[in-house]
C-alpha cells in the first residue's frame, strides 16, 4: 500500500486545527509513558506535533478532510493497536499531553499490517 493510498480520519476537528495551524499539517504517536500529576500515569499512543526524528520507524498516512496534512505512526503503536483493538465505534485512542485525549480511525477498519 503506498503512502497517496493510505489515510486516516481524525474525529476531532480542535486536533486538526492544531495540526495545520502549529505542527506544519503534520503530527506523529509514539507509544509513550506519561506522568499525568502527582500519581497519574499514562501508557499508551502520544502525539506530538511535527514531523518524527526516526522516519523509517512509521507508517504514514494522509489525514482525510485536510489539503495534505499527514500522522505518522511509529510501528510500535500499530503493534499495541492491534493487541488491544479498537474501541466499540472503531476508534483508536491517543493522547496529546496537557491537552486531552483524541481518537482516530482508518478508513473500514483496515489497520496496517506491520513488518
């Protein structure tokens, strides 16, 4: 599957605007471990605005409903993803730091398949 043909959809239009308008139309997850407060801690898929440092760790994908803006996805988070499943809608969670969580999905469910 080349990168033109893949895509995701992202259900939170705030992210999207926060992608195009801050991140240069594009983001990337990495599966993370977050301190959320004094006791809180997070482990799961974090995004973070920009492009990855390790490229050839992701899978891209074009974001649906932007003109280019692009997720990368470390191959990492493909793998938990596809360990734990998607929500009952079809969802998969991330989480953007001091910001909230948000959630995507690809087009008929078909998550990549990783080497």
């Amino acid at each position: 599957m080349t990168e033109a043909s893949r895509s995701l959809q992202v259900t939170s239009e705030y992210w999207i605007e926060e992608v195009v308008g801050h991140g240069g139309g594009d983001f990337h997850i990495l599966w993370r471990t977050i301190i959320l407060g004094c006791c809180s801690v997070f482990r799961g898929a974090a995004a973070y605005l920009g492009r990855p440092e390790e490229e050839d760790r992701c899978e891209v994908f074009r974001i649906e409903g932007t003109d280019g803006a692009r997720c990368w996805i470390d191959r990492d988070v493909l793998k938990e993803w596809r360990r734990i499943k998607p929500t009952d809608e079809g969802d998969y969670l991330f989480v953007v730091q001091s910001v909230g969580r948000f959630r995507l999905r690809f087009p008929e469910g078909a998550l990549p398949e990783v080497v």
